[in-house]
C-alpha cells in the first residue's frame, strides 16, 4: 500500500497500518481537507480489520493542531469544529487500536487527537500543550471532555487555563502518556502481536462510553464565538 496523499498519508510498516500527518513544514496542523483524509484511512483500517493502527507526524513535529490559516477561510468555523470532534471520536470508538507516536510537539488540536487514542507513547522529545487559550480560543475536537478524564480535573484546568508546555516526564507523570521510548512503534508492534479479538474486546470493555454528544455541540458554538473574535483581531 503506497501513499494515500501528500498532507496525510497512509503506509504499511511491519504489516501495521501507519497513518501519518505529512506536512512538516507547518509542523503537521490539520486542515479540514486533512479531517476528512484521517477519517477515511480510519474509516478503511475499520473496514478492513486491522487490529492496530499507528498514528503519528512526519518530521519533528507530531501535530500542531488546527491549521488556523485554513480554518480563516471558512464560513462556519462550527463545523470544522464539529467534524474534528467527529473524527476524534472515530479514533476513540474504531474497532483497531490506535496508537499514537508523539515525537516533537503536539499542540492544540493534536493534543486532543492524541487524547482520543487508546495509547499515547512518547519520545524523549515529546512536548505538549493546550495552548489555544492564548489566542482566546480552546480546544473544541472534545478536548475539555477527554482531558480531565485522563488527567484529572486539576491538571486539565491547569494545562488548558495556562497553555503552558510540559516535556514528556510530566506528561507521563501526569497520565497523560503511557510510556516514553525512543521508537514509540515498537509498542504498536508488541500489540499487533496479540490476537486481534482479544484486542477488540479489551479495548470495548475498558473505553469510557460516556455521551459526550453534548459537550462536543456546546463545544462547536463556543468555538465559533471565540474565533470571531480571533478572526476580527487577524483582520485589524
């Protein structure tokens, strides 16, 4: 299996799906067009059965969330809110196990894609931030539903309140990743070696199923208000 596209692409290392963000020279952010790119390589490792998916960036950077020059373009930010929350919810509810490979920095919107794996590995390298707070925004792709019940209560109102970076040691102090190695891939490998209906029903079992329906709506509207603000201070 070859590439699928240029900004988010899909290959097959060690017989393990490796969906990747491929746009390093603007660090991996997402545009909509990458949305649905992701959500169609989810969609296929569903459909297809594969038991593990591996997800990272290209380059050094993991992602660094939405790409607001992309997103000043569109007529309802709400709904780019609303299909990155989608998205994230795929990733969090999909039959395969995603792994996600978080080697340089991961902010914002990458943050909450990473939250919506089953498993965040780090590298030494790794860094994270909620930073949206300081463009008077927030995270809207169900960060502020899926942070606090990886972290706690605290340590997510601290991260999204200050938009402060943590390294890898306290992310991993924190909860918010699993483990720190230098090759991140060699734990989806270790998974894959598992039989896949144990994986399918390990992950069923253990996933929050909580309705988090209205928070992402509540979500969208917001993100919508504050970005209009962000946009006509862009414009002054």
């Amino acid at each position: 299996m070859g590439e699928s596209t240029v900004t988010v692409r899909t290959r097959t290392r060690d017989e393990i799906r490796t969906v990747e963000f491929a746009t390093p020279a603007r660090r991996n952010a997402v545009s909509p067009a990458d949305l649905t790119r992701l959500e169609y390589a989810l969609r296929h490792a569903e459909r297809v059965g594969d038991p593990v998916v591996y997800l990272t960036g290209v380059g050094d950077a993991f992602c660094a969330g939405a790409d607001l020059d992309a997103v000043a373009s569109l007529s309802d930010p709400a709904a780019f809110a609303r299909h990155g929350a989608r998205v994230a919810r795929l990733i969090a509810e999909c039959d395969p196990v995603v792994v996600a490979g978080i080697d340089g920095p991961a902010r914002g919107g990458g943050v909450e894609l990473a939250l919506a794996c089953d498993l965040r590995i780090a590298t030494p390298e790794a860094t994270f931030a909620e930073s949206g707070v300081r463009l008077g925004l927030f995270g809207a792709w169900g960060g502020t539903a899926r942070l606090p019940r990886i972290v706690g209560e605290g340590n997510a109102l601290d991260l999204s309140l200050s938009g402060r970076t943590i390294d890898a040691e306290e992310a991993r102090r924190i909860g918010l990743v699993s483990r720190i190695t230098d090759d991140p891939f060699e734990v989806a490998v270790e998974l894959a070696a598992n039989p896949p209906a144990a994986l399918r029903g390990i992950t069923r079992r253990i996933r929050d199923r909580s309705d988090v329906d209205a928070q992402e709506r509540a979500e969208a509207e917001l993100f919508a208000r504050l970005y209009g603000r962000f946009g006509e201070d862009i414009d002054r």
